[in-house]
C-alpha cells in the first residue's frame, strides 16, 4: 500500500489504525497528514491516525492540500516536517497518494532538487508530477536549478 518515493519518504492513499502499525515497521518516526477532515465519508478520521501513531510513538502532523491547489504556507510547513523526522523515514498520505506526492516534489523543487529527479522519482512510485511541472521549473529556477527533462 506504502509507494516508495525514496528511502525516506513513503506516500500512500487513505490510512487507517493497522496502517500505522505497518508504517511503524518499517521505522516511520512521522506521519503527514495531507488530507482535509471531512473530505468522505468513508475516511478514517484525522484524530483516530493522530492516536494510533502517538500510541506507536510515531509523531503526527497535518497539512490539509484541499482540491483548489497549493499554497507556499503548505510548501513550508511540508518542509518543516521534513526537517522534524530528521533521519527518520516520513509517510505521508491522502485520498489517492497524489497530493502528498506533488507537495512533496514543490518542497524538493524549493529546496534546489532537479525536476528531472523529481519527476524521476514520483513516475517510480507511479505518480505524475504534469500536472504541477510548471511550477516545479519555476522554483527550480528560482534555486537556480534550471535542468530540463
């Protein structure tokens, strides 16, 4: 259920409690919640993953990524989170895994990393970075990273 994106970070669709067991296995010291409470019915509540991974000593935040898009808030505070699980393998999720991954490929991109690595490691995962590539190049740019791809 755990896509790879690389071996610190894991994205994946909608978690539930046994989830976070799993994701404790494999060493996650940090869950991101990308997901907007309320979004189904059918979506395990944030509060329910938030007390499982406190109970597996796994730390938790949220990061909602509504449909209308990103924001540089969003960005930073993925970036921030990152920061927090330091060496620690990090999930992050949402209803389909999409919008976690493409946060995570505007943090890289802010952060100088090639487009062309990041849309490397997404499509291995089996995400799409298209539909945001435009503003990946654009940070890239502004990180002086202008590698095509």
């Amino acid at each position: 259920m755990f896509r790879t994106i690389h071996d610190h970070l894991f994205v994946s669709p909608q978690i539930d409690v046994e989830d976070v067991a799993a994701a404790k296995t494999l060493g996650v010291g940090l869950i991101i919640n990308n997901r907007p409470e309320g979004e189904s019915a059918d979506q395990t509540p944030g509060e329910t993953i938030a007390a499982a991974a406190a109970q597996a000593g796994i730390a938790y935040v949220v990061i909602p990524v509504t449909h209308a898009g990103f924001s540089l808030n969003q960005v930073e505070a993925f970036d921030a989170a990152l920061k927090q699980a330091g060496d620690a393998p990090v999930l992050a999720y949402c209803r389909s895994g999409t919008r976690s991954t493409l946060l995570w490929a505007l943090t890289m991109a802010r952060a100088g990393l090639a487009p062309a690595q990041i849309a490397e490691q997404a499509a291995g995962a089996g995400y799409d970075i298209a539909p945001i590539r435009a503003q990946i190049d654009m940070l890239a740019a502004t990180q002086g990273n202008t590698e095509k791809a």
